[in-house]
C-alpha cells in the first residue's frame, strides 16, 4: 500500500510540474469578480460602488492574465471604436481576464463588429448590450448583478436601462453572427436605408431576440460604398 501511495504522489507531483512548464497551470482569480474596463484618455465610469469591482484602464492591462466573472467595458461607443480603443483591441482585454458575462456600458454596444470580435476570442461568455444610445452612466445595475449568491442568469436579468427598453442578453454565437451578415449583405439598399439606426457611420438596425428579450436588437455596420 505505502509503495503505491509513494508512486502515485510521484506521478501527481510530476504532472502538475509538467503542466506548470507547458503553461498549463491554473490562471488565478480575480480579487473582484467584476473588472471594469476603462479609458483614462476620457472616463465614463458605470454607477457603481467603488470598492465593488477591480478598476483597469485599457491603456495598462496588468502584467499576467486572471480571471474575473463578469467585465464591463466602459466609454463613449462607436462603432468600430468603444472606450477610444476599436473593437480588436477591446476583445483582447476582455478575454484577458476570460468572463462569464461581459456588459458593454457603451452606446451602441450590440454591433456585430465588436460582437464578432468578442466571438473571435474563443470566450464562452454571454454578453449584455445596447442597440441605441445610452447616456451617463449607462446601465442600471439591480442587487443582484454584485450578490455572491445570485446565478449568473439573475445577474443578467437585473442590468437594465431607465426607462427600461430592449437590450441585447446573448450568449456569443460565431455562426449566429456569421448569418446576420449575409443576411445583411443580401439586403437592397433601399431596405438598408429603411431601417438604418445611425447614419454615421451606417449602423443597420435589425430585430435580433435574446434572453428574456423578444424585442432585442442588433447592428451591422454598412460600408459606405454600398450607397454610392
């Protein structure tokens, strides 16, 4: 018995010394479990409390990766850029820290751009945005949304805007997205022009149901040389 308790230690012992060297060990928690992401170049901070959640600016992400539930990216948005960084970079620093759930405290955060850049990142992470316009501070935030306690489902269901109208709950979906664009790319320019939410740049307005959102929407951005 003592010589096979002695092999298998032995064998524990060497496979977490070979996951450490192949980088296979486990990436540490957060000390919150909410990270909000911001620009220092022009702070729009979500209306929560301060000691809730660990603060980042985009412009230093800390120096090794960790992981944190939920990450809010917030700042002035639009499309392709959010918090003055455009979505590619926005991406990499959400993954960074590998979320549950990520919320995008920004205008016209449910674009397909900064969706798809968010899928690209291989992150199995449900995502809480706007189609429209929100204005300071963004997002309300109920009890739930910092309960230990809460699922994540209930942290979801309890952001919100004031009034209160449909955003996007959704869980990233590459093929899903891959399929609003060519639906997209099909679409006359005069159908385009009908349901535009923004002129500039050309943001495309379509119906795009999610959790607990029938009535949810999402935007495409349209190249401008399909209106000439």
């Amino acid at each position: 018995m003592t010589y096979r308790l002695s092999i298998g230690l032995a064998i524990g012992v060497s496979l977490v010394l070979i996951a450490v060297g192949l980088g296979w060990a486990a990436v540490p928690r957060s000390p919150k479990p909410v990270v909000i992401l911001y620009t220092q170049k022009d702070p729009i901070l979500p209306k929560l409390p301060k000691d809730c959640c660990l603060w980042v600016p985009l412009e230093k992400l800390p120096d090794q990766a960790f992981e944190a539930q939920t990450v809010i990216v917030a700042g002035h948005g639009q499309p392709p850029y959010f918090a003055e960084h455009n979505v590619h970079q926005v991406a990499k620093a959400v993954a960074f820290f590998n979320p549950e759930l990520v919320v995008m405290n920004s205008c016209y955060g449910a674009s397909l751009d900064i969706l798809s850049a968010l899928a690209e990142q291989n992150m199995d992470a449900h995502v809480i945005a706007p189609a429209f316009r929100i204005y300071y501070p963004g997002f309300e935030y109920g009890p739930a949304f910092l309960a230990p306690e809460a699922s994540l489902m209930d942290k979801i269901k309890s952001v919100h805007t004031e009034p209160r109208y449909p955003i996007l709950r959704w869980r990233l979906d590459s093929a899903a997205l891959q399929k609003v664009q060519q639906q997209v790319d099909q679409m006359s320019i005069a159908d385009i022009k009908s349901q535009l939410q923004r002129v500039q740049p050309p943001l495309l307005r379509l119906k795009f149901p999610s959790l607990f959102e029938p009535e949810s929407e999402i935007l495409v951005p349209v190249p401008v040389e399909r209106f000439k």
